[in-house]
C-alpha cells in the first residue's frame, strides 16, 4: 500500500488494524481489526459519530461482521475464512 497517496488519519487507522492482527496473530487484516482500531483511537471521531448518531460505538451487535469478547478485549470475525 502507497501509504502518500492517504491521509494521515487513514494511515493510522490501517496501522493499527495492522497492530492489532499482529497481535492477534492473524495473518491478515479483517474488518474487525480496523473497526477496533477506529475505536480505539482516542482523537478520533468515529466514536464520536456513533454517539451523535445515538448508539454506543461498543456495542459490536450491530454489526454482522465481528463480535467483541468485554472480557478478553479481542474482535474476531463472526464467519472466519478459515
């Protein structure tokens, strides 16, 4: 990936996602990763949007892609490839 051709936020949001998968051994990058880096990004505004839009950014059930585990802080995809 040309990492010139994004912004800077975009840039940190994938390199985290990177992060994350890395860290989860996974070996590539899945929409949890980066939904979990958005998040988790405190100067971010996705957060933010999901509070104005009238739901909890945490609250994974409405997305059909991953589901979070509160207890361990791990995503994962909820129809792995695999």
């Amino acid at each position: 990936m040309n990492f010139d051709k994004i912004t800077q936020k975009c840039g940190e949001t994938i390199r985290g996602a990177q992060e994350i998968a890395k860290r989860e051994s996974n070996s590539s990058i899945e929409c949890a990763h980066i939904l979990l880096a958005l998040l988790s990004d405190s100067e971010g505004l996705f957060p933010e949007l999901c509070a104005k839009a009238g739901f909890d950014a945490w609250d994974f059930s409405m997305f059909d892609m991953c589901k979070f585990d509160a207890e361990t802080g791990r995503v994962t995809d909820r129809n792995p490839r695999y």
